[in-house]
C-alpha cells in the first residue's frame, strides 16, 4: 500500500508506536501520534527529530483526522477513539500489518500463550548456525517496523506475534507461522471469552496460502481442532506439526527417545531427545517447533542439530539466578500466566516456595493446585491478586504468605527455604500493578537475591 502524503494517526506510544510513525514518515506519510498516557521522553525526542506531531495525556480531535489509524497493540479494541474509526468505516491497521506493506523479507512468525519469546530466540539461534541474513523482533526486542524497510539481500525476519498484534490485520503473510499453544490468557481483553482470544491467535494463518507453512502442536485440542476446518480450505498451508506424545502425519515427533521428521510418508532420526539444551517437557515441544521452522526455511539438519544442543534458553524464563548456602533462585519473571507457571513447577523436581502474584487477568489459580500440593511448601503471594490468589491456593500449600514487595518476598523465601530446595518466582499475572513490564520485575527479583 502506498502511504505518501496520506494523513495517518497512530495511537499508543510505547516502542512499536514510535516505530510505525517513524516507518510512516519515512514512507512519505503526514504523520500524528496520540497517547492516552504519558509519552517517554527518549520518544518525543525521536518524533521531535522527525518533524512528527504529537499529544500526550488524552486524545483530541486531532486524533480523529487520520485517513486511518495504525493501532500499538497495548490499546485496546474498545477503546473510544477506536470505536470511533471503526464506526466510522475507517480502517484500523496493527503495528505488524503496516510493517508488512514495506517488506518482501520472509517472515517466520511465533505466537503461542506460552513459549513464543523462547523459541522466536531459538529460531533466531538457529538461524546463527547458517550464513543465512536474519533479523529478530516484533513482541520482543525491535519492533517489526523498525527494520521491515531495510534492504538485505536474503534476509529472513521471525517475529514474535502477540494475539493483540493480530487484532487488526488485513493481509499480514508469514511465509512460516507457528502456534505453539493455547491456554487462558488475557481474557480481560476478549470479554473473558476464551474462543475469542484464540480466534485472535489462528489469525496468524489468515492470509497464507499453498505456498506457506503452518506449524502446530498436535497435542493442544483447540488448535487441532482448528486445523480440522483449515482442512476444508482449498488454500491452506501446507500443515507441519510436532508432538511430544504422540506420532504426527507430517512434522517432528518423539520415539524411543529419539527426535524423529517424518515429511512425505519417509522419516528420519533427527537426535536423541537427551541432547537437547533445555530441559521440560515444554522445551521439548519449542525445540520441536524450532526444528520445524529450520526445515521449513530448508535449514540443514547439522545447523538444526547444532541448535538444539547448544541453546540456552532466555533471561526471565526459568533463569537460574544464585545458589546460596544450597538453595537455588530461579526467575520466571517471563510466566504471565497459569500455564507458563504450570510448566514451570512440571520442570522443577525437588521441593520449593513458589512467589507468585501480580495484576491479574482473570486467572484460575485452581489448574496449578495438584503440583502445588505435590511441589510446594510455601507460597508467597505478591502484588494486587495476593486476595484472590489465598482464596484459590491459600489450602495448596502449608505456608501461604503475603509480602508488600519484591524485598520482603525474597527474604521471607530465604528463611523458609532449606539446602537443596528452590525458590521461584513465577508470577502467573502481568506486572503492572509494581513494575513496569515482567523484565523489570525479574530484575529487581535478581537484584534482591543478590543482596541477600
């Protein structure tokens, strides 16, 4: 699509924000950025520097002149100045959508509600055992318009994609996708209606086609069942999936402990499961997922193999901090929800206090209670959902705590915690109610365990 000299307003000016205007402006494109909050100071020097427009601390009129509005995927859909564009008919576009009109790259394109930040970085860890030209970013890191006009010879780029990233689409097409999972997530932002936020995520095989790659865990019930009607499509992709439990008709699964690809009804013996970097049963599924993604951009097996062995996972998902007089301190900083913490407490094999809480999102805390009863002595509950986390967990556990912060969390963990245990945070909540993203709260987790 051609922007030049067209009047365009984005809302939300956070990073990907910044970046669309910025890719606008360079595409020709008048240009005005409008935040309900506050805009960083380091951003209004960049739009300042860009000859952009922009409002902070509400929206005026002027945020309704645009042709169209470019949508960062932190505002919702039900907010007032987006209800007035769409009730006007005109269109609302995300972040990655605008991108992808200014690329002919390949996209390999990672969403999931747990896992997608580890293997969109295990991708790209691939992708560094070949010679091949790759960029990494979209959810994590650069923003997909901050690099889809760059010109590269061969270039590669694997995004990481958000289900709120894929609201507002209209012909985003990545070459390869992926769908790693399907759990409870964000519901606050689909009228806490699961089918709503999974439809969000299946629209990642929108507007692919024949030529394209669609890569899925056979395990996960809800995305077979989507699978099945893609099936009756005469333009789906061509469908890969991975399992750890079970034999696939076409894509990577598990047998005898070996890691098998079986393309084309003729298999083959990838590596043992053993030699995997990542340990869990949830790291066997992204490192499946990973070599799917590798084969699909025809990546040879040594490079794949080379990767499996050799990753190491990412900071804020079950990152060993410290061992201190025996006890391990683990940040999964990264586990915004009930399943990642779920996936967390299956890894970990020796008793442990778990710090949990956050702002949260509509969760049931309920799915965790077996491992819970199994796993942990104490739970530790912090930020705004400490309430309604003892009303689902507080009979789980023998010891339910509560600390006013990330300090006195830690420190009540320290005492509690014996030689050859492991202290947690794995929150199962956003982190805005104390930190202002889930990095930062696994930082000042990290910095207090230091100081202990």
């Amino acid at each position: 699509m051609t922007v030049k000299d067209k009047h365009i307003v984005v809302i939300g000016a956070a990073r990907s924000g910044i970046a669309a205007a910025l890719l606008l402006k360079r595409q020709g494109a008048s240009v005005f950025v409008s935040d309900f909050g506050g805009i960083k100071e380091e951003f209004k020097n960049e739009l300042q520097a860009k000859h952009i427009s922009f409002e902070e601390h509400g929206h005026t009129e002027k945020a309704s002149e645009g042709e169209f509005m470019v949508l960062s995927p932190g505002v919702p859909t039900e907010a007032p100045i987006v209800q007035s564009y769409l009730n006007e008919g005109k269109k609302v576009y995300s972040e990655i959508e605008v991108a992808s009109w200014f690329t002919n790259d390949r996209v390999v394109a990672i969403t999931g509600s747990n896992g997608k930040t580890t293997v969109t970085n295990w991708i790209g860890h691939t992708w560094k055992q070949t010679t091949k030209n790759f960029t990494v970013g979209g959810n994590i890191g650069t923003a997909f318009s901050e690099v889809a006009d760059q010109v590269m010879d061969n270039r590669d780029v694997i995004l990481e994609i958000s289900s709120f990233q894929l609201d507002h689409i209209h012909s985003f097409h990545p070459n390869i996708s992926v769908i790693l999972n399907i759990t409870p997530d964000h519901l606050d932002r689909y009228g806490n209606d699961f089918d709503s936020y999974a439809a969000a995520k299946f629209r990642i095989t929108e507007y692919q086609n024949t030529d394209d790659w669609f890569i899925f865990n056979y395990d996960d019930p809800t995305i077979k069942a989507f699978v099945e009607k893609l099936q009756d499509s005469n333009k789906h992709p061509k469908l890969w999936s991975f399992s750890n439990q079970q034999e696939v008709p076409e894509g990577a699964f598990v047998r005898n402990n070996d890691i098998i690809f079986k393309f084309n009804n003729k298999e083959e013996t990838l590596m043992p499961v053993n030699e995997v970097g990542l340990n869990g049963r949830h790291n066997l599924n992204n490192g499946l997922a990973t070599a799917l993604a590798a084969r699909a951009a025809e990546i040879k097996n040594d490079a794949i193999r080379e990767s499996l062995r050799s990753f190491m996972g990412v900071e804020h998902r079950l990152e060993n901090v410290r061992v201190l007089d025996g006890v391990k301190y683990i940040n999964d900083s990264k586990a915004t929800n009930v399943n990642a913490v779920w996936f967390a407490l299956d890894s970990i094999h020796v008793p442990m206090t778990l710090i949990i809480g956050g702002r949260d999102k509509g969760n049931d805390y309920t799915e965790i209670v077996d491992l819970i009863k199994e796993k942990v002595h104490t739970i530790i509950a912090i930020g705004e959902s400490q309430n309604r986390i003892e009303e689902q967990l507080g009979q789980a556990a023998p010891i339910f705590k509560k600390a006013n912060d990330m300090a006195e969390a830690v420190r009540m963990a320290r005492k509690g915690a014996k030689k050859g245990e492991v202290v947690l945070l794995s929150p199962a909540c956003s982190s805005f109610d104390m930190f202002d993203d889930y990095e930062h709260r696994g930082r000042v987790f990290k910095d207090e365990v230091h100081k202990l």
